[in-house]
C-alpha cells in the first residue's frame, strides 16, 4: 500500500503533463511538420504537370540516379564491415579497443565539411596519394568514388553503433554452442548470429540510407558541383535555389522529402514489429 502511494506521490500535476505533451506537439509541428507541408506546398504550387516536369530534367534525373548509386554502394558496405566489425569488438579483447571504440564515432564528432577537405588533402592534386593517382589514371575527386568515400565516412557509424550494444546484450553463449557441436566459424555466423542480430542490422541500414541521401557538406567539398555528373539530389537543390529556380528546388527536395518519408515509415514498420528487441538495444547506448 505504501508503495501505491509512493507512486501516486511521484505522478506529476494532470496540468503539468498536458502542458508538456501540447509544448512538445506544438515544436514539433512547427520544427518538422509545416516545413514539410510547405515544401510540398511549394512543390506543387504550380500544378502536378510542372513538378513532374522539373523532376524529368535531364540534370535532375542525373542527381536522383547518383543519389541512389551512392546509397547502393553505401549500404551493402557498411552493413557487411559494421556487422563483422561489431562480431569483432563484442567477442573478442585486444589491445587497442577502447581507441577503435572511440575511432568509430569519429564522424559524429566530426563536421562533415571537414571529412570532406581531409578527403582533399588524401586525394587532391596536391594530396598525399595525387602521385600515385596520376600514374594510374584514377580520378577519386569531382568524380562518383570521391562521392562514395565521403559517404561511406560520415554513415559508417550507424550500422556498427546499432549491433554492439544489441550484441552485448545477447552474449555469445548460443555462438558458443555452436562451436561446441562442431559448427564452423561460418556456420555458426550464419545460422545464429545473423538471425539474432538481423532486426537490428536492419534498423541500422535504414539510419544508415537516410543519412547517406541526405549528405551535404562532405559531398559538396569533393564533388565539384558539376551538373549532370556530381550532382546529388541536395546539392541540385541548392544549385537550384542559388539560380531562384524556386519550382525546380522545391520539386527535387520533395522528392528528397518524399525519400524520408518511406524511410520513415520503414522505421517505424520495424520498430512496431520488433519493438521490444530494439529497445532492449537502444536503452544499452
């Protein structure tokens, strides 16, 4: 009984907890929802056939596809290094772990505008590999690889910081049944590490593709803003705009939005299913 009235004495004021659930719909409508409903507002203040029309330009088309080239490359990568390198930080001691823990949130700390010039110090004309570069006829910046580096640096983070904690909570004692019956290393990765960890790799990958179509500042220091060819889908938004081709900008952002969106919904698809294991895994961050 005491511990009944011990909770009822904890509850905060009806009015303070209405007070607080209005303060935080009333920021998020202002800071998310009616800028959304703007861009879309502006999107289409013309008419369907003038958005279809601005997104069927030859350059916007250029953007969208190297928007979704990156993404393919980004994703299959960072889930397949993020997933062997959590196995790795989570099963096994070595000397220097706490330092690659560290190193991993590195493009959190890090501006991404400054990702972007250290990638032009490595590759650029007068960087530490320009020689070798040369000599082999390798472009890396201006070019799709510079873009795709730049990327795989600032999204890496979400796949791996995803699995470590939910690996740590899940311990390695079914791995190591495995191996006691005699599974290989391969076998015991495949049939029972990836199916405990596979809701959470999922959610990373989602983070990690929302992240990567969204990307400015790295990209535009190494893509050279050439249109139809380094162009991605926010850095035509801004060529768009700097030119006061407001319906054109406006278009491409709410495709960009529009990509958000089923992210988004994806999200919370998979929160819904499998919301207990990925809060498990979320309160261990």
């Amino acid at each position: 009984m005491s511990d009944v009235r011990h909770r009822d004495d904890l509850q905060e004021p009806a009015w303070l907890r209405v007070a607080l659930i209005a303060l935080a719909v009333l920021v998020m409508l202002s800071l998310v929802v009616l800028p959304l409903l703007m861009v879309l507002g502006a999107a289409f203040a013309k008419g369907f056939g003038t958005w279809l029309e601005s997104l069927t330009q030859p350059d916007a088309v250029s953007a969208l596809k190297l928007t979704l080239f990156t993404v393919a490359i980004v994703l299959p990568v960072n889930a397949i290094f993020g997933t062997f390198m959590a196995w790795a930080l989570t099963r096994f001691e070595f000397r220097g772990k706490q330092l690659l823990l560290s190193l991993i949130d590195l493009p959190f700390a890090v501006s991404p505008v400054v990702a972007g010039l250290c990638l032009v110090l490595l590759f650029g004309s007068h960087g530490w590999f320009a020689e070798l570069l040369r000599e082999h006829d390798i472009k890396i910046l201006f070019a799709r690889p510079g873009i795709v580096l730049a990327t795989l640096f600032i999204t890496f983070p979400f796949v791996v910081r995803e699995l470590i904690p939910l690996m740590q909570q899940q311990g390695a004692d079914e791995e190591l049944a495995a191996r006691s019956l005699g599974a290989s290393g391969w076998t015991m990765f495949r049939r029972v590490t990836l199916p405990n960890i596979k809701w959470g790799l999922l959610y990373g990958v989602l983070l990690c593709s929302a992240r990567a179509m969204g990307e400015f500042g790295a990209v535009s220091v190494v893509s050279g803003h050439i249109r139809g060819l380094t162009n991605t889908l926010p850095l035509h938004i801004e060529i768009l705009y700097n030119e006061f081709d407001s319906t054109g900008a406006f278009a491409a952002a709410s495709l960009l939005a529009g990509l958000a969106l089923i992210t988004l919904i994806l999200k919370f698809w998979l929160e819904s299913r499998h919301g207990d294991a990925l809060a498990k895994s979320h309160r261990r961050h």
